[in-house]
C-alpha cells in the first residue's frame, strides 16, 4: 500500500545520484514522440513493462471521486468524511475491529480487483506486445495484466495482489485465494462490519491475519513470487544483448526503487536498451540518454490508444 500513498516530496528530491540538471522534459512534438516510440517498439525483439500506480489510474482505476463516494458512502457516514476522503485514506483507517477491518477490505478488494474486468488501457498494452518476447514488472496490486491476457510466466508482481490474503505476522510463507470469502463478508456487511466468525484466522499460529499487500516486513514471499522474482532476472539477463525496449508506465517517486531507478541504471549499463517512459506530470528522462529515450507526459490512456494506432 505505501507506494501508491501519495508522495509528500516531488521528483527533484529522488534524484538517484543523479545531478538535477541532468533530468530533462523532452522538447519534441507529442505526434513525433508517438511516432518515434512506436519505430523502437517495432524495431526491438524484446519489451520489458514496468508498472506502476499511474497505469491504473489511467485505466480508470481511480481511488476518489465518485468512484469512492458511490461505493463507500456508507463508511463515509460511518467513520466522518475527514477521515475517508479517498481509497487511499480509507485503507490506512485505524479500524476498532477485526469485523471492521474486513468490513472495509472485503468491500476494497471487490470494488478494485473483482468487479473490473480487464480493462481497455491494459488490453491495449497487451496488443501493443504480444508479438515481443515481453515481460511484466508491476507494484499494481489489482490483477489487470491478467485479465488483460498476458500469462502468469510473464508477470512479476512484487507488492501483492487485492484478492489474496496472508498471516498478519507472515508466520509461514503462504498465501490464500480470498475470492469466495470476500464475497460471503460483502453480502454479511451490517453497518460496515462483518459478522465475527467470518474473520479470518491463521492456519499455523491462529493469529490475526491481513492483506496480500507489502505494508511492512511480514510481507510474504511465497514460492510463486520467487518463481517470478526468477524469471524477471532471467529476462533481464536476456534483453542485456538484444534490441530491448524498457517500456515504464505510471511509475512515480512514490516507490522508484523497484521500477524507475533500476530501468534507468540498466539503460546507463546496456547501450543497447531504450527507454520509453510514460507518465502523466513525470516523464522526465536523463538527458544523457539522449536518442535512446522518450518521456512522454500526458495522459497515458490518449498516448497508448495512439500508440495503438501506429501498429494499426
Ligand atoms: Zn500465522
């Protein structure tokens, strides 16, 4: 949850050793970027996707508005509308009780990660790269890169998932598919609260247990996720001697340690990748990657259906 809080900072503060100056907003035309960033999709034999916060967003993900008040306006009420202004306050809510925790969690992962069905944007980058040896690096926690249609082998995704739960303590590294229980808590909610045996309890040390998401260092890394740890290396291996595109979508200085600084630190390494970065406020590259870079800032649903266009 923490990487897709708002950041209190802004980009000139996470430089990565960076000097300030170094980091510029590309001059050229939008028209001319999409065409250029097309060319060097065409032109390349792999495509390393890197995902973050902003992807979703743009695919209409939003966490306030109405998508919020329409959904939530029963917790509103409950919990003051200075305390839930938005999912991402909501989600860090003190709740007095396991059956108001789950009350609210159940009610977030349906809303976020079961209702929505893949959405456009999403299914869009898939038909932008399906026909490149691809791979996914995501911090999104809803599901869309397998919806969209990419398979399981190609997705890593670190932060966790909206429809898994874990022990809170991560006493063993498991985690459980809590589709079915979710929805059993979404038609059991009374007043934001579901009923106390719905609440879940750990298998091994019958403790407490939470959502499949990295807020701390119980986190659980279980056998799949060091599968896909594995296979990113691999792939990141690979691309090292091919025509590789990194292609970073939505991805901030909330969390830059796990895309946006690790992209840019391979295309300082390996002349032979290029970067297409694509954001909505920072798309800001290095100049020094000169050519080999494109930054796109706008809105990343209108560049990618444009993007979409060049490969007709
Ligand atoms: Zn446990």
């Amino acid at each position: 949850m923490k990487e897709i809080r708002k950041s209190k900072g802004n980009w000139t503060q996470f430089l990565s050793g960076v000097p300030a100056k170094d980091y510029v907003f590309q001059a050229a035309p939008y028209e001319e970027q999409i065409k250029k960033a097309a060319e060097m999709i065409r032109n390349s034999d792999m495509v390393l996707i890197g995902a973050g916060a902003g992807a979703s967003a743009a695919a209409g993900l939003t966490y306030s508005g109405t998508r919020f008040t329409d959904n939530f306006d029963e917790f509103i009420e409950k919990y003051g509308s200075a305390n839930m202004t938005d999912m991402y306050a909501a989600g860090f809510y003190p709740f007095p009780t396991p059956e108001a925790k789950w009350g609210y969690w159940s009610k977030h992962s349906i809303i976020n990660r079961f209702v929505p069905p893949a959405l456009p944007l999403y299914q869009m980058i898939y038909q932008i790269v399906q026909k490149k040896d691809h791979f996914v690096l995501t911090t999104n926690v809803d599901h869309q890169f397998w919806k969209a249609g990419f398979t399981d082998e190609r997705i890593f995704a670190t932060q966790g998932d909206y429809g898994m739960i874990q022990c809170e303590k991560g006493c063993h590294q498991k985690i459980y598919d809590a589709d079915k229980l979710f929805h059993q808590m979404d038609q059991a909610r009374r007043d934001c609260t579901v009923p106390s045996y719905m609440v879940p309890a750990c298998p091994v040390c019958g403790g407490n247990m939470a959502m499949y998401l990295r807020s701390d260092q119980y986190f659980v890394e279980d056998e799949h996720w060091h599968e896909a740890a594995k296979r990113y290396g691999y792939f990141r291996e690979r691309i090292n001697n091919k025509k590789a595109v990194l292609l970073e979508l939505g991805v901030g200085f909330n969390t830059p340690v796990i895309i946006r600084f690790p992209f840019e630190k391979m295309m300082r390494e390996y002349e032979n990748l290029s970067l297409i970065r694509l954001n909505l406020n920072d798309a800001v590259i290095p100049e020094s990657f000169g050519k080999r870079a494109i930054g796109i800032n706008a809105d990343m649903e209108k560049t990618i259906i444009d993007l979409c266009k060049e490969f007709g």
